[in-house]
C-alpha cells in the first residue's frame, strides 16, 4: 500500500510538472510556489483540527528538531526544482533531481554510521543516475531557455533539489518510526517554503503578469502539490528512504510523457530510456523491499528453538530514532 501511494504521487507530480513545462519565469514559479505551499500547509492544519487529531508529538523536542530539517530540506527541495523549470524543461530537471536522489540516500546513510547500501545498492545508484543522466541529454532541446548560463544553473538547482529530496525521504521515515501523523507533518513542514518564496518574489518585483492565470495556478498547486504531497507523506513514512527514492527515479520519464501530450516533441531515443528507466526502477525496488537476515537474525538461525526475524533497508535508521522518540514510559508517541 505505501509503495502503490508513491506511485500514484509520482503520476500526479509528473502530469503537473509536464504541464507547468515552458510555461514558468522565475516570477511565476515564486509564484507557484508560495501559493501551493502556504496552500498545503492550511489545508492541513484545518484537517488536522478537524479530525481531531492529537498534536502532542510536537511537544517532543526530537519531533521538533526533525520538523525544523524537514522545513530547511523541502525549501531546498521544491524552491530549487520550481525555479528550475524556469530555465530548463521539466523532463530534464525531473532527470537530475531523481538521479542523484538514491546516490545521495547512500551517501547520507555512510554519515548517519549506517555502512552504506553495500557493493550491490551502490551499482543500483549509480545505474539508475546513468540512466536518468542519458534521460535528461535526450531532453535537452526544446526547453523554455536555451542559454548555456540557464541550462547550467537549472542544472544545479535540480541536483540541490534532488539533495534535499533523498534528505527529506530519510526524515520522513524516521517521523514514521515515531508514529507522528502525516497530517501533522505536511501541516508544518512547509511553513520556511512558502515564507521564503513569497520573499523573493517581493524582492523580484512581484508576479510579472505573464505565464499562468491566478485560477490555472491554484488547480496545478492542488493538483500537483497539495494531494501527492501527502500521498508521498504517507508512503515515505512507511518505506525505506531507498525505496521511496528509487520509485521517484521514475518521476523524469512520466514527466517526459506529460510534456508530449501537453504539446512537445516525442523523441522515440527518450522513449526507450525512459522504458529502461521506469524497468530498473521496478526492479530495485523489489530488491530493496525485499526483506533481509540482519545480523543478529543469523546468529539466531543456529539455533534451531529462534525464529530467524528479518529487517529491510533503512528499517535499522527508523528504530533507532523511534527508540529516541520513546517518553519516559517506554510508549511511543502518538499524534
């Protein structure tokens, strides 16, 4: 069920994002953003009230301090990959954002002291960001820039955001290990988003008056940030960070199709890596869902009277910060 939520995240975002594709200045998609954050941020926090739901997980200052990187991370995140399709079609910067998201979970999992994906999860990462590499060239015609300067900073942005998206999935399954309510964390992680956004469009001079109209612009932050958002919530909270970031790899290609249909060239060469692309990742993910002996599970395998218990990835990262979220009772804490 998670895995089927991030799926259905990944369309909704890819079709928005194919559509808001050339039609976005940065004017815009300050714009776009500030509207489809601080959207997000009170629908939720009227749902959680009105469900009654229980904020006293807040009160708990590991809580707190993950809200606060949560907040720093999506800035990064949906900041950077908004301000990209200004500068670069949105196949290419879906491309580099998803590619580096499973390196960079590796890589954030060696600082936390985890080891690492180990030998085999670190080919899956790299395979997975050639493939989205050789996705993001084939898409780079035909952009709303063509501009050396504006390709190479929406480049970059893509990437930072890509950063911040590995980041975020790792946060997210630690809040699950804390049993903190989706509702409550999409209600709160996005409050430095849209304060930022709406800054630097003030600094910019204000909306330009091109682009998208106030009302297409409300149905795209609703319809690409406000439902997949929690459905990626909810689902990232109950997945490994691994797997949520390789079912995201498939974000770029589902995009590419979006801005066919919404107008572009169809490009047969993109077609066929976005079909390989959408098969590895497919298959990594079964591979990394698929449970595994942990260590002490081997040492118990001799022992013909214990029950051999099995862990999947990033499960080790998300009991150790469940442990820290414990009260003074042992009980976990429930929103």
């Amino acid at each position: 069920m998670p895995i089927a939520l991030i799926a259905l995240s990944v369309l909704l975002q890819a079709g928005t994002e194919g559509f808001l594709s050339g039609r976005l200045d940065p004017a815009g998609s300050l714009l776009f953003s500030c509207l489809a954050f601080l959207t997000t941020a009170v629908v939720f926090a009227l749902t959680s009230v009105l469900r009654g739901i229980h904020r006293g997980a807040l009160g708990n200052r590991e809580v707190r301090r993950l809200l606060y990187q949560m907040n720093l991370a999506s800035a990064l995140t949906f900041l950077g990959y908004f301000l990209a399709l200004a500068w670069v079609p949105a196949a290419l910067a879906a491309s580099l954002m998803a590619g580096v998201g499973p390196l960079a979970v590796a890589v954030l999992g060696m600082g936390r002291g985890s080891g690492g994906p180990g030998r085999a999860g670190w080919l899956r990462a790299g395979a997975l960001l050639a493939v989205s590499l050789a996705v993001a060239a084939c898409t780079r015609s035909g952009g709303p820039s063509a501009s050396a300067p504006a390709v190479l900073g929406g480049g970059v942005l893509a990437v930072l955001s890509g950063v911040g998206a590995a980041h975020l999935a790792t946060i997210s399954r630690r809040l699950g290990a804390l049993e903190v309510d989706p509702i409550v964390v999409t209600a709160h992680r996005f409050h430095l988003t849209y304060l930022l956004a709406g800054v630097l469009l003030v600094a910019h001079g204000g909306p330009t008056g091109h682009g998208l109209s106030l009302g297409t612009a409300a149905t795209a932050a609703v319809a690409g940030v406000v439902v997949p958002l929690y459905l990626l919530q909810i689902g990232a909270q109950r997945c490994p960070p691994a797997i949520t970031m390789v079912l995201l790899t498939t974000l770029p290609g589902l995009t590419y199709l979006a801005q066919v249909l919404f107008g572009d060239r169809f490009r047969a060469l993109s077609a066929v890596l976005i079909a390989a692309l959408v098969a590895l990742a497919a298959l990594f993910t079964r591979i990394e869902a698929r449970p595994r002996r942990s260590p002490a599970a081997t040492t118990a395998a001799t022992t013909p009277a214990t029950t051999p218990a099995t862990t999947t990835e990033g499960d080790r990262d998300a009991d150790r910060a469940g442990d820290r979220g414990r009260g003074a009772e042992g009980v976990r804490l429930r929103p």
